[in-house]
C-alpha cells in the first residue's frame, strides 16, 4: 500500500529520480484508526475506548503543519486514509487546505460515509483520485464481512454521487474467504460503471501492536490466493499481455531454482523510505504501513528529522537470506514488510508466500502449455 501507484511516464520517471535521490516525493497520512465497520480481516481498526487508550488523533493544524514540511522536502503526492478517513471530525477542514497546497492527494475509503457535501468539496478541490474498496456486491455479503447490513447500497450511493461530479475513481478490492465467491459479480459491477478495478489476492497479517488481531481465517489459503490470481490476471490483462505473463511465468517455473552457495544479502526493493513514507495515527513515521519499526514521532522531531532517520534506519533491513537465493523472486511479491509480517522477522522466510509463489507459477504453466498444445 504506497502513497501512489505509477500511472504515467512522468510520474515513473519523478518516482525514479526521487528514490535515486532519497527524496521523500509520496506520503501517506493516517488520520484515525476508527472505522464504521468491522471488516474480519482488518488488522488496524480501534474503537473509541481503544484509542483513547493508546493516544489522541491529530488536530488538522497539526497534519497541515506536517504537510508543509513534507512539502517543503519534496512530497508530491499524498494519500489520505485511515480507519475510513471521512469519520475524521475535521475532514471537511483539513482536505481543502491540504489541496491548496498544490498536493495530488488521494482518498482510500470504504464509501459508506461520503454525502453530498463531501463530494461537493470534492468537485471543487478535485483528488489525483478516491479510491473506494468495493466488498462485495450485496448487503448481505457487506453484513457478514463487514458488519454493516448496509454497506453495498451506501457504498453504490457514493459511486454515483462522486461519478456524477466526475471526480476521478478507482475501485479496490481484497479476495477473502467470505467474497472469494464473488469475485466475478465485483468484476461485473466495476465493467459496468467502467472504473477501474485493482483486486488484492494477498493479506498481509498484521505489523501492529494493541490493534485488533487480524483473522487469519478469513485469509485465502496460498492455493485459493494464487488461484484468484490468475483469475484477476486475466479479466485485469489484454489477451496478448495476459499470455505473455503467462510465458514468462512459465519459463519461471521450470528455471526457478535456488542459487548455489552464498549470497550476498540484500536491501529492501522497494520505496518505503527511499521515496515514500508512512505517518500513523498515533503520530509516528515509518517507511511502510505494513511496518512498525523503525518509527520516530515525527510530530515531535520534525518532519525533516524524521525523514532522515527513517532513511538511514532502512538500510539496516535486508531481505531474508532464503528469498535472496531464490531463483523465483523476480515473480513472488516478497517484500522486508512481508517478512516480517508473516513470521515475526525481517530475516524469517515467509512460508505462506512461497507456497502462493509455487502455486501461481504452477498454473500460469498449466494454461500456458495446454495453449501451446492447442497451437494457439
């Protein structure tokens, strides 16, 4: 989950020079950790009591305060999520005020709470994009996912509202075991209202402490994962682009083998804290989401500081020594945070991981060689 996904040539090349250079060119803001459901698999949602147990949210002085510094540092693009960030109290204060500050700000939001004055102050301070995860395509499935009985049709409110005022949209969505299903309906809903859908296969567990414990049953098994997938993969692909995939994961699966003898281990791949960084609730800086250390509270320290720390402090994180040896990386999502994540150690090698690489390999190679078969 960075601060931006690369849409154009501009932005890759921005993104390029910027993690080449260090500069912090994407952030991510945290409001809340507060949400108005109660996703199975959500491993960040506090309530009330929770919270205040743990800290205080930001006043919107201080996150514009925090904005001008990363700003001033080289922050381009900021993403605004939470929790669902339209339950901060001071949204309809703090968004404008960011936008004035010439920021391409997007929203992660779930939808169910976006009225017309929202999307009102959307149209006149327009978003680099919302991005509004889609669960399902019923209420039903919303009420046992999510906790809220209402969902889908709040969710399909917000859509049209933010549509008819042409405010940029992506859909997002997450494969688990109670929408795994439902796949196919989401793809549908997306194709109709021709927005773009990006769908996660992969959860990771969660990196936080004193938030609610994440559910590994509503995870997909590795092979259910890698089975949606390729499903993803293909209505995502145009035909050409899906078979070459499917070529070059081929090739994979048979010339994927270990490298012999030691290797040299390597730093993190991607751009957490090269060219984008993460500010929590709570009020602490750290490379990714997915990671809660390092940390530093940025509020306190300074923006400039801060950044600095975190910089320096990512060098001291390297890939597991198995996946560094791994033949295969080049198509497995492993990252430090994924490590981490899901055995407890930057250093630990991610079982679940392997086994959803070995499983997509295997059927990418199963309908490539069936196709080759056919002569197709």
């Amino acid at each position: 989950m960075d601060a931006f996904s690369i849409e154009t040539k501009l932005e890759e090349r921005l993104v390029l020079k910027a993690t080449e250079k260090q500069i912090p060119l994407g952030g991510s803001f945290e409001l809340l950790p507060l949400c108005n459901m109660n996703c199975r698999m959500c491993f960040l949602r506090l309530n009330p009591e929770e919270m205040k147990a743990q800290g205080r949210l930001r006043t919107a002085e201080e996150w514009l305060e925090l904005a001008v510094q990363a700003k001033d540092a080289g922050m381009l693009f900021l993403l605004l999520t939470g929790g669902e960030p339209f339950l901060y109290p001071e949204i309809t204060g703090l968004y404008p005020q960011l936008a004035k500050l010439g920021l391409y700000i997007t929203i992660n939001t779930n939808g169910t709470l976006i009225t017309e004055e929202h999307a009102d102050m959307l149209q006149r301070h327009l978003p680099r994009r919302v991005n509004i995860t889609l669960y399902g395509s019923s209420d039903e499935l919303y009420g046992r996912l999510c906790g809220n009985s209402h969902g889908f049709t709040q969710t399909m409110r917000a859509i049209r509202l933010l549509k008819d005022r042409n405010i940029p949209l992506k859909l997002n969505g997450s494969l688990t075991v109670d929408n795994r299903e439902d796949l196919k309906n989401i793809q549908r809903i997306a194709h109709e209202l021709d927005i773009p859908l990006e769908v996660d296969t992969y959860m990771y567990p969660s990196s936080r402490k004193g938030t609610c414990p994440f559910d590994h049953s509503s995870r997909l098994t590795p092979e259910e994962a890698a089975a949606g997938y390729v499903e993803v993969k293909r209505e995502e692909l145009k035909e050409d682009e899906f078979w070459e995939l499917a070529k070059a994961m081929s090739q994979c699966y048979y010339d994927g083998k270990d490298f012999e003898g030691s290797c040299a281990l390597e730093p993190m791949p991607c751009r957490a804290g090269l060219s984008a960084f993460w500010v929590n609730w709570k009020g602490f800086m750290t490379p990714c989401i997915f990671m809660e250390e390092p940390g530093i509270p940025v509020f306190e320290e300074g923006f400039e500081k801060s950044w600095e720390y975190i910089r320096q402090e990512r060098r001291k994180i390297f890939m597991p020594q198995a996946c560094t040896k791994c033949g295969k990386r080049a198509v497995c999502q492993v990252c430090a945070a994924c490590a981490c994540t899901e055995t407890g150690s930057f250093a630990g090698k991610p079982e679940y991981m392997c086994r959803l690489t070995e499983e997509k390999l295997r059927r990418m190679n199963a309908l490539y060689e069936e196709r080759q078969e056919k002569g197709l």
